[in-house]
C-alpha cells in the first residue's frame, strides 16, 4: 500500500474555528501524535478593554505565504503528514479563535516544534491584520514585532 | 519609456488613509518601489506616516522601498503592505 500522501489544509473563513474540526482532519492512522495551537482573542491589552477583533487579509498571497510555510515545515520536519492552518477572518469576538494549528506526526517532538514554528513564521510573513476595537478610544492596528517591517520600539507597537 | 497600468491594493491601516481598497494606475514599468511609494504618496499625501514601516507585494511577493526597479507588466498587482498582525 502506498504511504500517505501529507496534505497541507488551508482554510481562510470568517466562520468560527473549530478545534474538533482541525484536530479531526490531521489525524491518520500511523500517526502518534497530533500537535495543536489555538490563538484566541484576549480582552485586554495595555489596561484597555478590547471587545472584539477585526481581521482582513490579501486572500490569494496569505494562502501562497501559508503554502510556503507548509513547505518549509516538511523541508525540515520530514516525518510530518498532514499540516492544518486556518485564520478567520472579519470579526472574532473576544475568547474564540483567531488561528488554529494542527499538525500530525508519527512522534511527538516534530508535530510540536513544527506548530511552534508555524505560528511563529505565519505572524512574520502572512499579509493577514488585525484591528483591535476597545470599549472606548480609537481602535488600533496591531503590529506583529516578529514581522521585520514593523517600527522597532516596543513590543507592542500601536499605530 | 513603457508605461503599464498596474492595479494597487490597499490594505489595513493604508486603506483607512487613502479611503480606497484599490485603484489602477499607470506608470513606467522600470520604475523602483521607492518612486512608486513615492508617486503614491503626491497623489495620497496621508500615506506619508506609513513611510518608514511599509512594504509593497508585487505579483505576490514582498517587495522593501527600494532602488530596484520592479518590472512590471500590464495588469500586475502592487499590493501596499502595512507591519502584518496576523495570528
């Protein structure tokens, strides 16, 4: 029987996330572990209170930079099979997912390093943003500091 | 001297500053990103504050201001990329 094809599942959707949803479509027989990240929408940040996210993306390049990822992912984690990464888009109210991360691998440490290093790299290079909108004051756009053309201050840079 | 015209999207917090999410100009296809911010910066001069913290994306890939000239063709894409916030 031939081996499993890996297959790299990408989904952009203003739909809520499903945890379920990305563990279930990772999961394969020969494969001893499933590693997951949930990023989630906080209610605070700098003392303010922030009641939803606004995501928007430049859809066709954010789906290339995260066919990228994949690709990277299996260029170094060889034992890899099935990478899950979906974003949601438009508003996300606080506590529910932003981005899910699911990968799939016959042993623990790769399917592990290998989320690590998607969520790191997709904050880095996919055209996806974020606005946060508080209870009062001007809502913001957020700026990753793992992206490289952010201002370079603090942390957390607002603009 | 070739002149294309090219699409320009906006994303973000470029957006909010021209009031657009797109526009089709047209300029010389060996012009450098950095003109090219440039040339949108006179016609949009809100844009300005983004000068130091913005990338373009030709044809879907990340482009810095620059003196490299870009190549561009007819109907091209040149995306205004603002510091991403993805995740």
């Amino acid at each position: 029987m031939a081996a499993d094809q890996g297959q790299d599942l990408i989904t952009l959707t203003t739909d809520k996330l499903s945890a379920d949803g990305v563990s279930e479509s990772v999961t394969c027989p020969s494969c001893g572990a499933i590693s997951l990240f949930i990023g989630t929408t906080r209610d605070n940040f700098e003392g303010k209170k922030v009641i939803r996210l606004e995501y928007e993306a430049y859809i066709p390049m954010a789906e290339s930079e995260l066919r990228k990822i994949c690709s990277d992912i299996r260029t170094k984690w060889p034992s890899v099979r099935h990478i899950c990464i979906q974003h949601r888009l438009g508003v996300v109210p606080v506590t529910e997912a932003s981005v899910i991360i699911g990968i799939s691998s016959p042993h623990r440490s790769e399917s592990l390093e290998a989320v690590k290093y998607g969520i790191d790299t997709l904050k880095a290079t996919v055209p996806i943003w974020k606005k946060e909108i508080y209870e009062s004051g001007q809502p913001c756009w957020k700026e990753n500091k793992e992206c490289l053309w952010a201002d370079d201050g603090t942390d957390s840079k607002e603009s | 001297m070739n002149t294309e015209q090219v699409s320009v999207l906006y994303f973000a917090k470029s957006a909010e500053l021209t009031g657009l999410k797109a526009e089709n100009i047209t300029v010389p296809s060996n012009i450098t990103s950095l003109q090219l911010w440039q040339d949108l910066e006179t016609r949009h001069p809100r844009l300005s504050v983004l000068r130091d913290q913005v990338v373009l994306a030709v044809r879907q890939e990340y482009v810095p201001l620059c003196a490299q000239p870009l190549s561009l063709r007819e109907g091209d894409e040149v995306a205004i990329i603002p510091p991403l916030s993805g995740g």
